[in-house]
C-alpha cells in the first residue's frame, strides 16, 4: 500500500512524536497521528501510555501504539489542547475523565 511507504518516508518534526491509534477490531483499523511531545507529560495521556504498556509491553517497533478508538484519542486531545490553551488564565489544574470517555473498553 502506498500509504505505509508514505508514513515512512514522511519525517516527524523536533518536538513531536508519532502515534497509532486504533483497535485490532475497529472498521477503520489504525490511523496515524503526530502529537507534540509534551502531551507526554499531561495526566491523562500519561493514564493512556499506561495503557498501552498494559497492552502491547515497552517493545514495539514504529510508532507508538495507542489502544483507544480514533474517537476517543480525538475526544482526549481536544481536552488537551483545551485545557493547555487556559493553563495561563487559572492556575489550578482538574484532570478528571468524563465517565463518557472510556480508554478501558479497549
């Protein structure tokens, strides 16, 4: 497929990370994302690559893999981007999932 030499041949940028997101048994199969790294360090995506280690260890090969449907790694990002766009207005910091948005059904 042409699309897979594409992702090898397209180069990250300093400062961020490629990741695959998707489950074995989702219609769409994996999509491929490039998130800055300090996503790294946010409290929700630490509780993902938790996940992730849970799911498929330390030692894969190729880009992080994520196990959440597309829908909820966009749902996370969102709140991501949403909340790192306040942190200069308020300087407390909540970090609780919504019931709504399930890593776990993975």
């Amino acid at each position: 497929m042409s699309s897979m030499q594409e992702d090898k041949k397209s180069k990250v940028k300093k400062g961020w990370l490629a990741v695959r997101v998707g489950l074995e048994d989702e219609d769409g199969g994996f999509q491929r994302f490039v998130i800055p790294i300090s996503y790294l360090y946010h409290p929700l995506f630490k509780r993902l690559l938790e996940k992730a280690h849970e799911v498929y260890g330390y030692h894969t090969t190729g880009p992080l893999r994520v196990p959440c449907s597309v829908d909820d790694f966009l749902h996370l990002r969102w709140r991501i981007e949403k909340e790192s766009s306040h942190h200069s207005h308020h300087s407390h910091h909540h970090h609780h999932l919504p019931s709504s948005l399930s890593f776990y059904s993975c």
